[in-house]
C-alpha cells in the first residue's frame, strides 16, 4: 500500500480521521466530547487567581482559565476560544487572542496585517498571494497569514477561503456586547480537521468500513499497549501517567559498545509519532538507553529534528540531574487511552 491515504470513518460513533503514508498510521484524529481546541465562547469574568497571573471564566461548557487578564474585572464579558484540552479536573485552557483558521487563510483579528508563510519562497507566488489577500482583505481591520498550502492551490480556493474567514471573524468580533456566556463558534470535527491540515495529496477513502479495509484498526489496537517497536531490534515503553508521561528506551539483544546510542537515536525519529497517535502532551521524561556524555549532542541534534517536522507545538526543556531528559509538549488532543476505555 504505497502512498498518502486519509481515511474518514467511525471509531463506534465517533467520527475519526486516520492518515496513512505507504500503509503506516502516522496519524489520528478522534472526536470527543469535552470542548475542542477552536471553540469560541462569550465568557464573564470569575475570580483572578493570586500569583498566577489569571483568572476563572465562566463559560457554557464549564470553567475555563485565562492568563494576561489586565484590565479584566470579575463579572466583565470577554470573547476567548479553546486553546487545547484540559487535563482531568483542570479548567480549560482559553485565550482571548482569536485564530480563525481554514486550509489556506488563517484570520487574526488582533493582530492587523498581512503575511505570507515562510515556506513559500518563490517571489512571483508570493506577489500572487499578497494580490489576492490585499483585495479580499481591503477596508478590513483584521489581519490574515497564507499558509504554506496556498503555494500549489486556485486562486479562486484561496479567495473564498480568506473571504469566509474573514466574514466568521468579523461577525464574531462584533457579538462582544451580550452579557450571558454563549458559545460562538464549535471548533472542528476530525473530518474537517483532516481537511484542513493534511493539505498534501493524498487519495481520500471515505466509505463505512475503510478503518478495517485499511487496517487502522488493526494499528489502532497495537496503540492500546504501552510498548513501540524500534529500528535495530530496540524498543521503548511509553506509558502516561497523572503527572507526567514516562518513555522507557531499551536497547533489546544489541550488546555491541553503540547500543544505547542506537536506542536513543532510532527513539528520536519514533517518539513523535507515539506521542501525536496516542495524544499525548503536557511533561515527558525520556529514560534513555546508557550512552556516553559526549553523544548527548547528536542525541539533542536529531531529536530536534524529528519535532520540527512535528504538527504538535512541543518544547526541548533539557537534561535532568539523574541524565533523563524532559519535553513540554500541548496538549492538543484527548489521549487515547481516554478514548478506547
């Protein structure tokens, strides 16, 4: 099975979107029903929180959190959208910076001005985005970023893509004057999140039963253990716990000096692919495989690398005293272990 297939079925009711390259599930969206990252709400001030810099929202789906609250007084209404999941028994987290995102236009209603994603680097395409977004977003107080998936799309997509962002920001912005808590707008299902985000070709199997045809299924229940398998023979452990989640990397049967290197290296290019299919975020350790000080460097070197190709915001914290290392990673999904219970 060659090639990039996104699939859109049921996990029993659920909607879910699978994504495939040449026969691997690299990654999986699942609906659930606590808020989704992109929901708007009206939301009224609560208490601030000492020392922390935030303060309570009350919004329809529960409490919410919001930092940088200055000039915010209790009981005042504030437009904020979801920003991730929250953790069990947490507030969720909100900010009152609005995206509005789509495939090719993402709308900032605080931050006027329009830009071009650095990843198109071709002048001439450039120009041709910039004319495009200047005309749609004329006499507009709002801002708009073209992504990187406006470099191979019509003109035409593009323009209806800016146009109907740029309409649900201003409508939205303008809804500021109620009192009551209210929900704006509802973030993205898996299926229009595939849509959105997996903008590279791709053949698109959309039929009941394409999650078995494919076998996602089968790669789905291999998820539901704690244990990867890595190149060489190694393998690592990968198991969440309330604090924190702990990965355990071993080398196998390689006894030879290299090993843990090895280990540790082939873990770099796995890990984010572990963490994005079983939505895993917040803190994470790495135990790794015995190897020398001096290959620390290559060690941070390649895992850099595999995150920055990583759709999930995640931040290289560093080594601990005990030689562990530790990542912060958002908590953009559910995990899945929540949802396969």
């Amino acid at each position: 099975m060659k090639g990039r297939i996104v699939a859109l079925d049921h996990l029993n009711t659920a909607k879910t979107a699978a994504l495939l390259v040449d026969g691997r599930l690299e990654d999986l969206l699942i609906e659930h029903d606590a808020p989704v990252p992109g929901t708007i709400y009206r939301a009224t001030a609560g208490r601030p929180v000492k020392g922390q810099g935030g303060m309570f929202m009350n919004t329809p789906d529960g409490t919410a959190f919001l930092r940088q609250i200055k000039g915010l007084a209790p009981g005042d209404s504030l437009i904020v959208q979801v920003t991730g999941y929250a953790e069990p028994g947490k507030a969720i987290p909100v900010t009152a910076k609005l995206l509005f995102k789509s495939r090719y236009a993402i709308v900032t209603p605080s931050a006027p001005g329009i830009n071009v994603s650095r990843a198109i680097r071709e002048d001439e395409t450039r120009d041709a985005l910039l004319e495009i977004a200047h005309e749609e977003m004329a006499g507009k107080e709002v801002g708009v970023i073209l992504r990187s998936s406006c470099a191979d799309a019509n003109a035409e997509d593009i323009a209806q893509d800016i146009a109907a962002m740029r309409d649900l920001a201003c409508a939205i912005s303008n809804d500021a004057d109620g009192k009551e808590p209210e929900k704006l707008l509802e973030g993205d299902d898996p299926h229009t999140l595939a849509w959105r985000e997996w903008t590279q070709p791709a053949e698109i199997s959309s039929d009941a039963g394409s999650f078995a045809d494919l076998g996602v299924l089968d790669q789905i229940d291999t998820l539901r253990g704690p244990k990867a398998s890595l190149s060489g023979g190694a393998f690592m452990f990968v198991e969440p716990t309330r604090a924190l989640t702990a990965v355990d990397v071993n080398t196998g049967g390689d006894t030879s000096p290299a090993a843990g290197l090895k280990a540790n290296l082939a873990a770099t290019r796995e890990l984010p692919r572990q963490l994005r299919l079983r939505g895993l975020g917040g803190q994470i350790t790495l135990d790794l495989a015995p190897m020398n000080k001096k290959d620390r460097r290559q060690f941070e070197t390649a895992l850099r690398a595999a995150f920055r190709a990583d759709t999930v915001e995640t931040a290289l914290v560093g080594w601990t005293p005990l030689g562990h290392f530790e990542l912060q990673r958002k908590r953009d999904r559910v995990a899945l272990s929540e949802i396969l219970t």
